[in-house]
C-alpha cells in the first residue's frame, strides 16, 4: 500500500492505494469514498481486506475528503457540492475513464453513498463518451435523516455550533499524546489511532469541517 499527496481540483489531498502486482492491468478500478469524518486512513483495513477477497487484479484508491485532511486543513468550509465535485475531479485525474479502460467501482460509505451517486451522476454527464462506471456500492449509505433517531436528533443539537465543538476538540492537543490516542480511541475507535489518524481528528479545522459536514447530513 502506499499513501501520496495528489493535486485534486488545485487541492493536495490524502490519498490511499492498493496497486496489482507489476506488469499487471488491473482488471478493476475500485474507488472508496469516507464517510464522516472523511479520513481515507480509516480504511486501511478495509483496502487490505476487499483486496484479498478478490478473484482479479484491482487497483484499489482511497481518499480523504477535502479540508478533513492535513493539506487542506484550515480552508474555508466545503459544501456538499464542493465534496462531490473534489471525487468527480479525483476520478478524471487520477482514475483511467474511458469506454476502453477497466470497469470503475465506487464505494461509498455513510454520506459518501450520496456522494459517490452523485459524482458518479456528474462524470457521466459530463462525458462525451460513454464511461466505464461499472457500478456504485453504498456501505451502509446515508441519504436522508431519520426523525425517528435519538442519536441523530442528539447530533442535530450539536452540529449547531461546529466552531465551538472545534475549539473543545482542538483543546485535546495540549493533552499528553497517550491520553489523545486514548480519547480519539473511544470516540471514534481505535482504528482512527492505529491508522495514524489521530493527529488530524484533534485539530481544530478538521473538527469544524466534520462537524459541518454533520450539518449539511441531517439536512438531507
């Protein structure tokens, strides 16, 4: 696996991925677009798992969304639409789209099922050509709120201060490392620690951002 800092749209973003062996054409192009928080390393286990349980050569892709990793920390707030746009960009820049090109499967977990519907929507209008989208996958999708939901209502309350919940969470950082990675652990388990996520979920920009990005989910 390797992990890079490609320029999306002008925006260096986190990106995670899983190539077939040398001098192999990946008979598969497999893109998994995160939930909320959109942290691509998060995924990590899930890449080294879906790879193993497949038949074919697959190249394997994963990013973080923009603003919730470090390069792009610290940017104004990003929209639904501008979510969307940054995969649509991701798949025309570093994805082979084309009639001719191995099949593309998007993945999308939570919100990044609507995400992943919607890019998808948008590259194949923008096409000229007919595209090689083989298939969209929704990884327990998140397409509207659900009034019924304690633990959404809860989250309704809180989203309405995502300035105020950054400057809480960004107070962890003065905290002794092994008390971070301990906290992070419970909030988000401790695959966000053992993934290396842990420095960006207690700064205050990526904070803001997810919880914005909760915001504009319960209004779905």
């Amino acid at each position: 696996m390797w992990q890079q800092r490609l320029p999306v749209d002008g925006q260096l973003t986190d990106v995670w991925g899983i190539d077939p062996p040398p001098h192999t054409t990946p008979a598969l192009q497999i893109l998994i677009i995160p939930g909320n928080p959109g942290l691509g390393s998060y995924y990590i286990p899930f890449m080294h798992a879906l790879q193993q349980h497949m038949d074919v050569p697959c190249a394997l892709r994963c990013l973080s969304h923009v603003g919730q990793d470090i390069p792009s920390m610290g940017n104004p707030g990003y929209s639904l639409a501008d979510q969307i746009q940054h995969k649509v960009a991701f798949m025309r820049q570093h994805m082979t789209v084309g009639p001719h090109a191995s099949p593309i499967v998007v993945m999308g977990h939570s919100i990044g099922a609507h995400m992943a519907v919607h890019a998808v929507h948008a590259l194949e209008s923008e096409s000229v050509t007919k595209t090689n989208i083989a298939s969209v996958i929704g990884l327990f999708p998140f397409f509207m709120a659900d009034p019924t939901s304690s633990t959404q209502w809860r989250i309704q309350r809180m989203v309405q201060w995502p300035g105020l919940i950054g400057g809480m969470v960004s107070c962890m950082r003065l905290l002794p490392v092994g008390l971070q990675r301990r906290l992070v652990g419970a909030y988000g388990g401790m695959c966000f620690v053992e993934t290396g996520g842990c420095a960006c979920v207690v700064h205050y920009f990526f904070s803001q951002q997810a919880w914005m990005m909760s915001t504009l989910c319960m209004q779905r």
